[in-house]
C-alpha cells in the first residue's frame, strides 16, 4: 500500500493526493547507484548506459515476446526521460499482458508524462480499465481522482480518494495526507456551488 501510494507515479501530477513524487515511475536498474557524479550504474557513463538501453531494445525485436524484457525496456526510458518511446514500449508490454491492473496504472502515468503532464484522454482509460479488473486498485482509485479533479470534477474525485482511505491504517503518514487532498476538494467543490448561487 505503501508503495503504491508514495514509492510510485509522477512529478507530474500535482493534482494527486500525494506529493509529486508519489508519482514519479520507479527508476530503472540502469540508473540503481547512480552517485552524485552523474555516473551510472557501477559507474557507468551515461553514454554507456544509452548503449545498453539500445541493445536492450534492439534484443526485443528478435524476442518480441520477453515480457521481462520489455518491462525493463520501459523503466529505462523512463528513468532517461524519454516518454515517447516509453509509451511505445509499454503498448508492446500490454499487447502481451492486456489486463494487468498494475501495468494499466503504471502505463497511465507514463503516457501522462508524454503528453503534457496531464491524465485526460487515454491515460484515464487505462485507469478505468485497471479500475475494472480491480475495484480496490490503490494507485488506480489515486490516479482516478486526480483525473477528476483535473478537469474540476471535485465529487468523483473526493470519492476516490476516499476510497483509498478504507484501506489505509488510521495512524499511516500518508492518510493526513489524502485528507488534506479531499478537504482541497471539498472546498473547490464549496466554492463552486457558491459561485454559482450568485445571481
């Protein structure tokens, strides 16, 4: 729970009911001990590590089913910030493993990213497919209230995030968290009822 709700997706979501980070996509094994340097993984120049994604990526084309592979291939795009073709390889990924409610959310963030740092449109389709092969999908129910409360619909996306919230234990650091979220919400949602009393 944890995990999903602050070890995942974006520094593109500010509507989240988390802080940035709790969405950022996780980094790939490439870049694991990366030292202040800017160095890679062991040391590795970033050249070399580009050189390992693109052999990596030149191997899925002869093994076009390594489903492993693929999923690798993702992290490392998106770790070098390279979205597009994260995207690109993630519809690879899900062509292979269609209803996985885990890579449906993650696939969400990431063509976010591409497109603007926004969930309308498809990435909110993703979301609603993860959402019905799995009602209780944390990350998904946190994604979907963003998407709604991005484009102003502050009840679904309350109600979302509150849905987080029966699974999240009463003394987590990350449940003050969503509260502050949806009293955000509530009070958007307030403030749009008054406005629109006002002859």
């Amino acid at each position: 729970l944890m995990y999903a709700m602050v070890g995942t997706p974006a520094a593109l979501l500010p509507q989240a009911p988390t802080q940035p980070q709790a969405l950022a996509p996780a980094p790939a094994q490439v870049n694991a001990g990366q030292g202040p340097a800017g160095s890679g993984a062991g040391g590795m120049t970033p050249a070399q590590i580009e050189g390992m994604v693109a052999r990596l990526a030149q191997r899925l084309q002869a093994q076009p089913d390594d489903v492993a592979g693929w999923r690798m291939l993702v992290r490392s795009y998106e770790t070098l910030g390279r979205y597009a073709e994260a995207v690109d390889a993630w519809r690879r990924l899900l062509a292979l493993s269609p209803d996985d409610p885990d890579l449906l959310t993650d696939y969400a963030v990431t063509l976010g990213m591409s497109q603007g740092q926004t969930l309308a449109g498809e990435p909110e389709e993703a979301i609603h497919h993860a959402l019905r092969l799995n009602p209780q999908h944390v990350q998904a129910l946190a994604l979907s209230g963003s998407a709604a409360f991005e484009r102003a619909d502050y009840p679904r996306a309350i109600a979302q995030w509150r849905r987080i919230l029966e699974h999240v234990p009463a003394d987590a650091d990350v449940r003050a968290s969503i509260e502050r979220q949806i009293a955000r919400a509530q009070a958007l949602a307030e403030r749009g009822k008054a406005g629109r009393a006002v002859p």
